[in-house]
C-alpha cells in the first residue's frame, strides 16, 4: 500500500518561503511522478508542480517562477520549495502519486498539510 507523507507546512508572513517534503512508501518511487496540490477554502484542487519519472517538470502559469518541485529517488522524497508567498497561497496542500510515471494519472494522495500566509 502506498503511504505520502507531507511535512513543512505552517503560518509564515506574506512575502517568506516555505519547503513542503513528502516522503514515500509501498512503491517504487523512482517509477512515479510526484505532484503537489493545493484547495482552498471554496476553491477546487489546483495543480501546484508536477515532475515526471523522468524529472520533467510542470507549473501551472500562476506558479511559474514562485516555485520549485524537485525529487531525491535515494530518499523517496518529494519536495515543493515556495517563495515570494501571499495569502491567497493559503491552502492545504497535497502529496500525490502517479505511478504510471507521466504526471498524468494522479491516483494516491497524502493527508494535506496546512499552510497558511498572513498578511
């Protein structure tokens, strides 16, 4: 059974950084794209990053430039590095898993995490 686990999230002032990681288990994660998501209160889930198997990445046009997602296959990890935060990045946050490895059939998520911009 795949397990993500998220960590990292919190308050932090507008204008800050934070490093959400997820950790891994029950698969071959070298084999799966990783992505991270994110819903705010009365919003749908949004796309946040997305890397391949590969290590090909994708941002949405409201991420581009503000954040980072990379991948440590030696540690099972994900990460999503964010910078130059607002509150309207308030939302918890989501871990997923794609195993067929494109970025495209998300199907596993983690918990959530909050994370959560003052102004």
């Amino acid at each position: 059974q795949v397990q993500l686990v998220e960590s990292g999230g919190g308050l932090v002032q507008a204008g800050g950084s934070l490093r959400l990681s997820c950790v891994t288990s029950g698969s071959i994660f070298s084999r799966n794209a990783m992505g991270w998501y994110r819903q705010a209160p009365g919003k749908e889930r949004e796309l946040v990053a997305s890397i391949s198997s590969i290590g090909s990445t994708r941002y949405p046009d409201s991420m581009k430039g503000r954040c980072t997602i990379s991948r440590d296959n030696a540690k099972n990890t994900v990460y999503l590095q964010m910078n130059s935060l607002t509150p309207e990045d308030t939302a918890v946050y989501y871990c997923a898993a794609d195993p067929s490895g494109t970025s495209r059939f998300f199907n596993t998520w983690g918990q959530g995490i909050q994370v959560t911009v003052s102004s």
